[in-house]
C-alpha cells in the first residue's frame, strides 16, 4: 500500500500558454515563409526562361519598345475585357 497523496495535473498558465501559441505561430509563419521562397524561386526561374530570345516575353518586349502607345492601348483593351467579364 503506497502513502503517497496523488497530486492533481497542474495546469499550465497563461505565460507557459501564450510561449506555447507563440512557438506554433513561429513554426508556421516559417513553413509559409519556406512555401513562398520556393514559390518565388519557380516564378523568378519561369521568367528568367520567357526572357530568353525567342521566347514570348522577350517578342512582347521588343514589340513594346518598337511601338509602347500602340502597346499601351492593346493593354487597355485587354484590361477592360477582363474587367467586364467579373
């Protein structure tokens, strides 16, 4: 037969509990700071690939620096196409 008196499970306080948010709250603002670096890292390598010669990027800025009011206006009229169909 034991003598000891059971204690109960101490609950944790406030300050142990805002550590605890706090250390989950840095856990995942790094997970998504990771998943936006690796997003950013595949948008830089796509563009960097468009840019090359030949590639669209490149035609679309060689047609913009040949004629940049004609190029204007094309950008004008697509901005109210997309904005008329929402």
């Amino acid at each position: 037969m034991s003598t000891e008196i059971p204690q109960a499970n101490p609950q944790p306080g406030v300050a142990e509990r805002a550590v605890d948010a706090a250390t989950d709250v840095s856990r995942t603002v790094g997970e998504v700071v990771g998943g936006l670096r690796a997003a950013v890292d595949r948008l830089t390598a796509a563009i960097e690939e468009a840019r090359r010669p030949g590639r669209p990027l490149s035609t679309v800025a060689a047609i913009t620096r040949e004629a940049p009011l004609a190029s204007l206006f094309v950008a004008f009229l697509f901005g109210v196409a997309v904005a008329r169909r929402r």
